[in-house]
C-alpha cells in the first residue's frame, strides 16, 4: 500500500469548540455552586478525552457528568438563567464532540472540518439560547408565568411526543 | 501515439480545453468567441433560457461531451436547469476560484443513495426526563426549565430530514499527461446547485484504486448555501497507465447530525494518461528475433502482396511454377524467384494479461504488465516495419485478437487496441482467466507457420507451460520476459531464484528466452539476448 | 413502551397542558402532595435510566468512508513466502507449515542442482538429503534435519539468535541456492 493514510480521528480544533463550551457551562455553573462547577469542569475533561480518542462513549459520559454540575447549581438556587445556559452549553459540548468524533472516523484529522464543525456548535447553541429564553418568558417572566405544574404536564407531553418521533 | 489515445467513458475525442465551453451563466464569457454567440442565448427568460442554461456548449463546433451526460439525464427534472442562470450574485465568488478557460461545474448524477438514521441523538432525552424528575421531585423551578432546554434540542433533532445534495463538480488536474513519477495536483470544485441547504456536507474523493495520494486527504466537509461552491485540493503521484476520476461519495446531514444520507454521484469523467518516456530508438533491434525462422508461404497465386524480390539459384525441390523460364531461355540457368511474402515471416505477439503476471519489482518499479505493453508496442510496430505481418493477442479476462497482417491501417488498429481494449487495464483482473481454453483458441487462429512472441514476466509454471505448448506445436516461441523480480529479501529472491529455473528450463525446451532486466532498455536487452543465441 | 402509546400520551397531557394555560386554575386540582410528586420524579428519573440505556445499546451509525487515499500495490514475487517466513516467528510450534515450506524450497533446491551439476532429479534429491551440494553447513542442515556441522559455539550463537533457527536455516538454504545458481551461468 501507498499514500498517505488519514488519520481517523478529530483533529486539535474540535477540542477548542466543545472545550470552549464546556468552560462556558462551568463558569454559568459556578454562580450557583462551586462543587457543580468542579463537576462540569471533569465532564468537560472527559469529553475532551472522548474526542481525542474518538470514542462516542465517553463522549456521552462526559456530557451526562457535566450536566449533573448543572443540576448541582439548579439544586443550590442559582438564578434560572445561568441554569438554562448552562445546560445549553453542555448539551453543545456533547452534541459538538460527538460530530467530531464522527467527522473524524470519517474524514480524518487531516481534512479541514474547522469551519462545518463550527457552524455546527453555533447552530446547536442558537437552539439552547432560543429555547432558554422562550422557556423563561413564557413560564418565568411577565404575565404569562404559569404554575409549576402546567409546565411540568406541558414538558411531559412534548417531551413524550418527541421520544415517540424519535428516528 | 497520436494525441487522440485518452480513454474516455464516452468514447469521444479528448476535448480540447483551450476552447472554451464558457458557462451560461458567466456574464464576461470572454474565453471563446463561439461561446460567447451563445451569451445571449443564456440571457433571454423562457424555455429557451431553460435549455441555454445547459446547452449552448453543445451548439459549439467541439463536442461538448461536458454537457451531453447532465442533459440525457436531467430531461426529468428542467426545474435543475435553471438555477445557473441566475448566477449573477455568485458570479463573483466564481471570478476567484475559476481559472480562466474552465467548463465550469456540471451537474452530477447521483449513481445510488442511502438514507441511514446517525442515532446521534438517541438517548438525549435523558436530559429531560432526568431534570424532569429531580425538578419535579425536588420543586425546582429551574431544573424543569432546563429540562424545556432539552426538549427544544429534542425537537431540533428529530424533527429536520436530511437534506438531498444537488451538486455540480468540476476537476481539474494541473496536468492530464503527466510523466511516471510526476505529482499531479487536483483541484475540485464543488457548487450547491439545489435549492436546499446543505448544513453538514461530507466529501470524499473516489480516487482511481491504483493512484495513491501523497498531498492532504482527498476528503472535505463544508456547509453550502444553494448556489455557494468551495475548492478543495490534493495531490497524487502519477503512475503509468490511463486512470480516470469520475465520481465522489457525499454525505450530507441536517443540521442537527440526526439523519445522513450518503450518495454516491457520477461527476465528468478527467483522465490522467501517463505514458513512459519514449526510448531515444523507438525502434527497437529485432535482428535475430525472427529470420532464422523465415516462414515459407507456399503460395502459387500470385496475388496481392506477392512481389517479385530476387532471384537465387535453383535447388532441388523447389517449385516449378517458381521457376524463372526467362533467364532459363536466355542461358540455360535455373533460377528460382523468391517473392516478398516468402520472406515475411508471420508473427503473434502473444501478451500475459492474467492476474498472476500483475507483479512490480518493489513500490517504485515499472509493472510487469506496462513494460509489457510497452515491449508490444516496440516490437510490432519494429516487425511491421521490417516488413512480417504481425497480429496481436493475449491471455486475458477479454478476448483480445487481431489477426495478422500489415500496412498502415493495421498498424492503426493495433495502436487502438493497445491504448484503449480494456483488457490492457494498469489493475489486474477481477475475473479468471481460463488459461487452457484460451489457449486451444490462440492454437486453431495460428497459422502453422507463425511465430509467436510471448510477452510475460514468467511467474508461474502457466506461463511455461504456453510457451512449451506452442514451441512443440511448431511455432517458433521467442518469450520476451519483464524481470519483476528482487533479491532483496529471502522470499524475493526465491522467487527470483524459481523465475531464472523456468527460463533456463525453456531455454532447454528451445525456446528464445529474452529476460528483460527491470533497469535495462528494451533495445539493450535484445541485443543481449541477441549476441547469446548466436554467440 | 411502544411508540404509539407514547406519541397518544403525549398528545393527551399536551392538549391538557396547554388548555390549562389558557383555563388558570385547571391544574390546581392535581395532586401536588409531597409522596405523589416524590413519585412522579421518581417515575421520570426511572424514564431517564431507560434512556441511558437506550443510549449504551445503539451504535451510532454513519457512513463508513473507504480509505481512498491508499493505492493498490502490486505484489512482488515471493511476498508471500516472506509472510510465511516472518509469521513462523509467531506459531513457533507449527509443524505442517515448516513441512511445507521445506518442500517448497526443497523443489526448487533439486532443480538448481540437477542443472548445475547436470544430474537427474533423483541424484540431486540425493545429494540434498545427503547435505552434499552446499558447503554452508546451516543451510545443508535445513533440509537434512540433522544438527549442523560446525563447532558447538556457532551452534550456540544460532540458538541465541533473535529469529528461529528454522527460519534462519531456511534463509541460508536459499542465499545457498542462489549462489549454486549464479554459479551455472558462469
């Protein structure tokens, strides 16, 4: 055999972009309580190692235990909005280290994917931002906040209705 | 070889570049002038539009084989022939990326599709059902909130289908006649010709199997806008033989990673045609390959191709009909004429085209089956000149015969076949080669006194076996033999050691045995062979 | 639960959830006792594990890309006995492949000979098996089978060596034969 044989996994750039989320999470978490923070930190870390390996694993381990830092910060009052983005930050740590890790078994880290994985970790991003203001105006702020559990049986049912669609 | 040996899929003439086949949608078609007549043409709306979109190359005098695939196969779909007109707003980022005398992206076809759920997000809902659970469990306000989070991500991934790519290629190759060795560089355009989005789109090169690249990977991933087009670049190392690029694997995505759908799309087919550096003699030195065994054609017509050649002194036995009365009227002497076609000798060069005879001497060695074609070419076209009839075969996964003959247009035809039968390829064959039957056929075509040349690099007991078979046959075997063989380490010397027993066994059998050194020219090693056989 | 009965669920507690938006107070009737909630969270923290599994029992799957940038080589003759010869490294104790490529070599060591020595095929199997057509005790011991004839410090040194002494004898054997060879055409 002859050539140049690609390397299949992601390249140093996939790990800016979930570890810049990661640390965006972890510094959201920490206005709310440091142990969370510690927690993000070591998921953002695990994630990082997923990537570089590229095992879609611990990828996934790695954004559970981040968004358990989150659930910490919830836990211990931490004002809604840092929660929100926090969570949006680590579901994009995890959704962007996971399409790297598939970029990478793919194409190599030898292709230039910095541009579509970018593009990809903003679009995630824009989705958690424009959920997490949704949610807050219209269950948190202004007249339409709503009971606890009018939210609670308004999740339940999308949250039904989107596993039900789940391909 | 004449310029017009590029193998095309199309069977069409290589398209001369420098006429250009300007893109309708180019406004400054300033490239060639019968280009620049269809301008118009591309401008006005209406069903002309629609077809100008596409066609006015072909109107041109060249062959626009460029644009003759998209049309057959888009007459389905006229929509797709309208998006390069309007092409204005995109014709600048065109201006930066596009030689000067380029087609311009074509259309592809897409040859077979699969659409495949990724699982990507499989399992996200984790995250909602969890601070679902602890929010609810615990009353916290937040975490329900966050878990609303999770829900918009649910959607964002289940809802959106992948994507179909309509996309246009174009390649261009820094040269398509490289020397063996030579890098070529590789330049692919690639336009989003549809009118979706491509979020996530997933390019890979299908490079030809026996080209290796040895720049940057031949793969991309980019996100195109419809009507947006990105270049990518790689290099291979150019490799003896013709090789064609005629197709990419694409992957594209929706935006969430949830759904793929992989095609693989049939783009323009561009050649590189890499031909070894022509010996300074083309001709190569046959003397001594063939006259010892004269063939006589015993023929008492005198038709086409008998010409009177000399006279010699009568011996016992010859024909009366070949005597020369006249001189023997004159003085009494017998006289035999000898006509032309007596002294032209028949010959068949027989080539070894099975997968075993695939070898190369170490990674960068001429293979056997080129140098092979190679010492073909040189030699029929040095037996026609000396005035044999020549014909052509080989044992191959194809039938490949051309029966003896001479003059111009055999000489033609065999160059045709040379470049472009496809049992010629640089890669061996897929499928067997039924060596025993073709061989009972090569026997029935031969005529009884032909002489054949037998082109093989001899890496197995078949190959002697052939040419034992035809020498006891009475056909003169001269076995030309491309040394693919190393001593390099103890199994290539063995082999090496094995290749040398067949052909001093074949030397032993009477057969002429021209083992041709891999470093060695042609020329040299027939003039060794040569000295030895009368030496 | 199948993807029916969820999707009818759903849109049950949907349609609900949002008339409760519009109907303030509809939801208030719900038990929002601490046991009843403590179980619903249970019951979705439940509905989380699943999914956790659900995520550890898929593979993702994508496109697998070939590795286009690879040429196809061609072989050189005698690639594969020089696999053989570096896999019997491996299977030290395998008898019927070192059987085999003894015969192998053994032919084309009786060819060499016969022509060189201008024998019959018998003589030179004789002479083989006899170790007499090569003056390298190692590679005339690969086909006899029987210790070479050196000092019992060469002997040593060969068992010392890196690679099995089969597989060296194997490769004197053929650097023998090459040598037999290159001396006919002289």
């Amino acid at each position: 055999m002859s050539g140049t044989e690609i390397t299949r996994r992601p390249g140093r750039h996939s790990l800016v972009v979930s570890g810049v989320a990661g640390a965006t999470a972890a510094v959201m978490v920490a206005a709310g309580s440091t142990t969370g923070a510690g927690v993000t930190v070591l998921g953002t870390a695990v994630v990082l190692s997923g990537v570089h390996t590229a095992r879609h694993g611990v990828v996934d381990v790695g954004g559970l235990l981040a968004f358990v830092g989150v659930v910490f910060a919830a836990l211990a009052e931490a004002p809604a909005p840092a929660v929100l983005l926090a969570t949006a930050g680590t579901v994009v740590a995890w959704d962007a280290g996971t399409n790297a890790v598939s970029l990478g078994r793919q194409l190599g880290l030898e292709a230039d994917t910095a541009r579509p994985e970018s593009l990809h970790a903003l679009a995630g991003a824009l989705v958690g931002l424009v959920t997490a203001v949704l949610g807050l105006v219209l269950f948190e702020t202004g007249p339409t906040r709503q009971p606890i559990t009018t939210v609670f049986v308004l999740l339940l049912a999308a949250t039904l209705l989107l596993v039900a669609l789940d391909r | 070889m004449t310029e017009d040996d590029t193998p095309r899929s199309d069977g069409g003439r290589s398209v001369d570049t420098t006429t250009a086949e300007a893109d309708a949608v180019e406004a400054d078609a300033a490239t060639a002038a019968a280009a620049g007549a269809d301008a118009p043409d591309a401008e006005t709306g209406g069903a002309d539009g629609v077809d100008a979109g596409v066609r006015p190359a072909e109107s041109n005098a060249t062959d626009a084989f460029a644009r003759d695939e998209p049309s057959v196969e888009e007459d389905a779909e006229p929509g797709r022939r309208e998006t390069p007109t309007p092409g204005g707003d995109s014709a600048e980022a065109r201006a930066d990326s596009e030689p000067a005398a380029s087609t311009g992206p074509v259309t592809t076809t897409v040859r077979s599709a699969t659409l495949r759920s990724t699982n990507h997000w499989v399992g996200f809902a984790t995250l909602a059902f969890l601070a679902g659970g602890l929010g609810v469990a615990l009353r916290s306000r937040s975490l329900l909130l966050a878990a609303v989070v999770g829900v918009g991500y649910l959607a964002y991934a289940n809802v959106t289908e992948a994507p179909e790519p309509r996309l246009a290629v174009e390649r261009t190759l820094s040269t398509e006649r490289p020397e063996p060795g030579d890098t070529v560089e590789v330049r692919v355009v690639v336009e989003n010709v549809g009118e979706t989005v491509l979020p996530d789109l997933r390019i890979v090169e299908q490079v030809p199997e026996a080209l290796a690249v040895t720049d940057g990977p031949a793969r991309t991933a980019t996100a195109l806008r419809p009507g947006a087009r990105m270049t990518f670049t790689y290099s291979v190392l150019a490799r003896r033989g013709a090789y064609e690029f005629d197709g990419l694997t694409v992957m594209a995505r929706n935006a969430s990673g949830s759904r793929e759908r992989e095609c693989d799309l049939s783009t323009e087919p561009i050649s590189i045609t890499c031909l070894a550096p022509i010996d300074a003699t083309a001709a190569v030195p046959l003397r001594g390959l063939t006259s010892p065994y004269t063939g006589r054609v015993s023929t008492d017509t005198s038709g086409e191709g008998t010409e009177f050649a000399s006279l010699r002194e009568y011996q016992h036995g010859d024909a009366l009909s070949r005597i020369d009365w006249n001189s023997y009227a004159r003085d009494g002497t017998l006289a035999t004429m000898e006509f032309r076609e007596e002294r032209m000798a028949t010959v068949v060069v027989v080539l070894d085209l099975r997968g075993a005879a695939y070898l190369q001497a170490g990674e960068d060695g001429l293979h056997a089956v080129d140098r092979g074609i190679d010492a073909t070419r040189r030699i029929f076209n040095s037996l026609l000149d000396t005035g044999d009839r020549v014909g052509l075969a080989a044992f191959a996964s194809e039938s490949v015969w051309l029966a003896p003959g001479a003059g111009a247009t055999h000489q033609a035809r065999a160059r045709d076949l040379l470049s472009t039968h496809p049992a010629l390829s640089p890669t061996p064959p897929d499928e067997r080669v039924y060596v025993r039957w073709q061989l009972r056929r090569l026997h029935q075509r031969l005529d009884d006194d032909a002489q054949v040349v037998f082109v093989s690099p001899v890496p197995d007991d078949t190959s002697t076996l052939v040419a034992r078979s035809l020498q006891v046959r009475g056909h003169p075997v001269t076995v030309v033999s491309p040394d693919a063989t190393l001593r390099d380490t103890p199994g290539h010397t063995l082999a090496a050691i094995e290749r040398s027993n067949r052909l001093n066994d074949l030397r032993g059998s009477g057969v002429r045995v021209v083992d041709w050194a891999g470093d060695e020219r042609l020329g040299e090693a027939l003039e060794r062979a040569r000295r030895r056989w009368s030496g | 639960m199948s993807r029916s009965v969820t999707a009818v669920l759903g849109a049950l507690l949907g349609i609900i959830g949002l008339v409760a938006i519009a109907v303030p107070g509809l939801t208030t009737p719900l038990p929002t006792g601490d046991a009843f909630v403590l179980l619903v969270g249970v019951v979705l923290v439940l509905g989380a594990v699943g999914q956790i599994q659900r995520r550890r029992t898929t593979e993702l799957r994508y496109a697998e890309t070939p590795d286009a940038e690879l040429a196809v080589d061609l072989p050189t003759p005698g690639d594969d006995l020089d696999r053989r010869l570096d896999r019997l490294r491996l299977t030290r104790f395998n008898e019927a492949q070192r059987h085999r490529l003894r015969d192998e070599l053994g032919d084309v060591a009786v060819t060499t000979i016969q022509r060189r020595e201008r024998c019959s095929p018998a003589e030179a199997t004789e002479a083989l098996e006899a170790g007499t057509w090569t003056d390298d005790p190692f590679a005339a011991a690969f086909f006899t089978g029987l210790a070479p004839d050196v000092g019992a410090s060469a002997r040593v040194r060969e068992l010392l060596h890196r690679e099995s002494p089969f597989k060296r004898r194997a490769i004197r054997a053929i650097e023998a034969i090459e040598r037999l060879q290159e001396g006919e055409d002289d």
